[in-house]
C-alpha cells in the first residue's frame, strides 16, 4: 500500500511540477494585515451570516418596548368598574347588573316611542 501511495505522489509531483504558485506575498498581506488600513479593509470585507427569524424577532421585541414606553399620557386603556361598586338588582324574578338594567330599559323605552 505504501508502494502505491508513493508511485501515486511521484506521478501528483510530476503532473503539477509545471504550477507555480506566484501571489504567495499577496496572499500573505490579505491574510496578515500589517497597517491600519489593511486591517480596516479586512474587517470591512469580513462575511457576516445573520440568521433571519431570531433577528426578525428581536426587532419586532425591540418595536413593542419602543411602542409601549411611548404611549401618551391618557392613553391608558380604561378598566371597566370594579365589581364593587356596581350593584345587583332583582327584576322579575332574574338578577341584573344595575348600569346592565339601565341600559337596557333606556333602549327599550326608545325603540317603543320610534
């Protein structure tokens, strides 16, 4: 086995002995930068790979916190009154919220009278 990698290095050498490789200082300056600007180029032309949905993500993330810090004073959501303080009253054998009862005896009264 050894006989038949070495045949097979010597043919390799031979077919290749005709390349020369001739950018070795060039390869070695991108490679190794030495001045300022060489490196700034480097790191200027650095691939950086971004996944898309964890960074869709953190934008969106970012949006709402901006959004929600943001709100004008007074645009609070208004809560509905607590359950305290509203009343429950009897009416016809049922129990109704007392505003509920309200509301509902005003629509009807106005839908006789039209």
């Amino acid at each position: 086995m050894s006989r038949d990698n070495e045949s097979a290095k010597i043919r390799l050498d031979e077919e290749l002995s005709e390349l020369h490789f001739t950018k070795q200082e060039e390869v070695r300056k991108q490679a190794f930068p030495a001045t300022w600007s060489q490196r700034l180029r480097a790191l200027w032309n650095k691939e950086i790979e971004l996944p898309v949905v964890p960074g869709a993500a953190a934008a969106l993330l970012l949006f709402v916190l901006l959004g929600v810090q943001r709100l004008p004073p007074g645009s609070e959501p208004e809560h509905p009154a607590p359950a305290a303080v509203r009343q429950l009253v009897e009416a016809g054998g049922n129990t109704y919220w007392e505003d509920e009862l309200e509301k509902a005896v005003t629509y009807a009264e106005n839908q006789n009278k039209s």
